[in-house]
C-alpha cells in the first residue's frame, strides 16, 4: 500500500500542518470543541493567531491560565 499525500481524515487536500490545524473539515469540528472547552474556562481567543496555535499556544495560555 503505498502512502498518500492526501490529507488521512478528509482525503481532499494535501496534507499539511495548516490544512490540518485550519482548513481540514473533519479536523475542524476538533477545533471548534477546543474554542468552546477554552471559553468555558473565560479565556479569550479573539486575539489567538494561527503563529501561536502553531509554535507556542501554551506559551500564550500560560499568560491565562495557571495550570
């Protein structure tokens, strides 16, 4: 069987870090449940920018969140 560059969930796109992070329509609805667990817990995603999800969102929560 040989590999694939297709995205392994949705089978539509090449896959990558963005398009599985951003644009994946399967990997989205993981996305939209974490937005919602973070405004549960009043901390604001307005500002978050895909950089920090990327190379640092725990260094940006940590200004938040006292694990």
């Amino acid at each position: 069987m040989a590999d694939s560059p297709s995205c392994a969930f949705c089978q539509t796109e090449v896959e990558s870090v963005e398009h599985l992070l951003f644009s994946c329509r399967v990997s989205s609805s993981f996305w939209k449940h974490v937005l919602s667990w973070l405004r549960d817990y009043n901390i604001s995603v307005d500002n978050l920018k895909e950089e920090d999800v990327i190379f640092g969102a725990r260094a940006v929560l940590s200004t938040y969140v006292k694990w």
